[in-house]
C-alpha cells in the first residue's frame, strides 16, 4: 500500500543531510535544493566552482547526478518511494530534477543498507591492497550502472593506456589558471592518487554525452560507489578525463572500442590499512536548501 503525501520538513531535512555526502568534483556540492509544497527540486549552482576548472559543467552536472541517486537512496532508507522528473523545465537548463513522493508501509532492506553505505563512503586515494576483487563483485557493480543507464568497462588490456591518459590528463592541471582556480577553492581536492598499484581500474560511460547524459553518470556513479561500499570495496573517482577532450576521445576508442562516451573513470579494490579515513567536511544543508513557501505553510510534521 502507498499513500499519496509529502514527507515531513525534518525528514526531508534527514534525508537531504545524508544525500549531500554524494561526491563533487574538488568537492565543491554544486547543487540546489528547492523544497516546495509537494515536490522537492535539484538544481545545478554553478557559483559553486571556477568556469576554467569545468568549463562545460560536466563534471558538476555529474555531481548533481551522484547527489540526485543518494537522495533516492536516503528517501528510500526512510519509507519514500520518489519520482524524479529529469531536465523538466527546457527554458531553465540548470533545472535538473523534480521529485514527488509517495510513501510505502515497509522499508527496503536493500535501501537501508545502500543509505548505511552514503555514509561511510570516502575517497580512498591511497595504495590498496593486492588481493584481487571477485568477478561476481564487478558483474553487481556493472549492474547497478546499467541500472541508472550508465555502463561500467574494466580496462583490463588497455589499463596501461589508461593510466598514461589520467597522467596526461593530469599534467595538463598544471597550468597557471587552473593552480589559481583551485587554491581560490575553500576545499580543494587532495592529492592525486594512487595509479600503480593493483586496483582495478574502470570507465564509467553513456550512450549519450549531453546534460541528460552527464546526469544519468551521476546517477550510475553513485549506484556503484555506493554498492561497492556495501561490498567492503575502497573506491575513488577520477575527473580528469572529463576536462580533456582530446584525452576523453583517446579512452573512448581503446576502452571503449568506441562504444559509448568516457565521462569518468573508477578505481575499485580492497581498502589498505591506512584506508581507514575520516569523511570529509560538507557545508550545511541551510546553504543549499531553500523553502518555497516557507516552513509554516509547508506542512507539518508528520
């Protein structure tokens, strides 16, 4: 049984806390919340990072995606079925989501566990372990980006290739605007990571390489950090692709044999033991959230 209603104001507020753990490039949570009536609204807020670090908004699009999946993941943990209307407003392109509710009697076990994973889900850029990871492991991760529309590619022949085209891809960050757009940042991202150590190494790719598309990689990002956590797998997205295209393109036809478009790539494997990190810092979702109408014509608690 469902009941057609709006989720309480606190719920929501708890179910948004636990969505903006998503990652963001150079963790910069480019998104928007607008809290109506009956429906919840993502959009994308591109003051939230330098053009010159993202020129497209690809990488924030993405962002948005990732945030857009652990909203589901955290209503779903709290009884709220959603559905979620992407790009629904053509003449607001940074509109990137609308999402109404409707409430189920029982919980998801698999919800709730994805929801514990959102929020012990880090960045692991240090060395992992050697053991290898399962296929049956790696079978469940490419299935939970097929679900959100997404493909996820082990580059196991052209891994070297890959690796020399994230070195590229990140030498190319070495240039005087972008060193200047990211010590400007409040929370730049760390050091590069790892890239010569056993991790497995994959490509996240779409059909489609437009805003829709850059969404659904989100999206699918998310679905695999998040299962791959529940695994006990360490994770860490890489971005530089996304801002080469020249590089991007090179991906493309090795990796990918030309199938698809390379938004980002993966680095999946067993956590070492210095692994064990702290999450980092998230601005407070007051920042990101704003009510339309107020709190007290809302609703009320329920």
């Amino acid at each position: 049984m469902t009941r057609v209603a709006p989720p309480s104001y606190d719920t929501v507020c708890s179910a948004l806390s636990l969505a903006c753990r998503a990652p963001s490039v150079h963790n910069c949570q480019p998104w928007r919340w607008l809290l109506a009536e009956r429906s919840l609204q993502l959009f994308l807020d591109r003051s939230r990072l330098p053009e010159v670090l993202d020129p497209a908004g690809r990488a924030q699009v993405i962002s948005c995606g990732a945030v857009l999946h652990h909203a589901r993941i955290a209503f779903g943990a709290l009884g709220w079925r959603t559905m979620v209307h992407r790009l629904p407003n053509a003449a607001q392109p940074d509109h990137l989501a609308s999402i109404q509710f409707s409430q189920h009697d029982r919980l998801a076990p698999a919800m709730v566990a994805l929801a514990g994973a959102a929020g012990q889900r880090h960045a692991a850029r240090g060395p992992y372990r050697a053991e290898p990871v399962p296929p049956e492991l790696l079978m469940g991760l490419r299935a939970a980006a097929e679900t959100e529309h997404g493909a996820l590619v082990r580059a196991a022949e052209h891994r070297g290739v890959l690796v020399e085209s994230l070195q590229r891809a990140g030498w190319l960050r070495e240039s005087a605007a972008y060193q200047k757009a990211v010590a400007d940042l409040d929370d730049p991202e760390p050091a590069s990571p790892v890239l010569t150590d056993e991790a497995v190494f994959a490509v996240l790719a779409t059909r489609g390489d437009w805003v829709d598309s850059w969404l659904a990689a989100g999206e699918a990002l998310s679905a695999v950090l998040l299962a791959a956590v529940r695994d006990g797998l360490a994770t860490c997205p890489l971005n530089q692709l996304g801002e080469v295209a020249e590089i991007r393109e090179r991906v493309q036809e090795t990796v990918l044999g030309g199938a698809g478009y390379a938004q980002l790539v993966l680095r999946l494997g067993w956590p070492g033991p210095e692994e064990a990190l702290p999450t980092t810092s998230r601005r407070p979702l007051a920042e990101s959230l704003e009510l339309l109408p107020p709190r007290n014509e809302y609703n009320s608690p329920q």
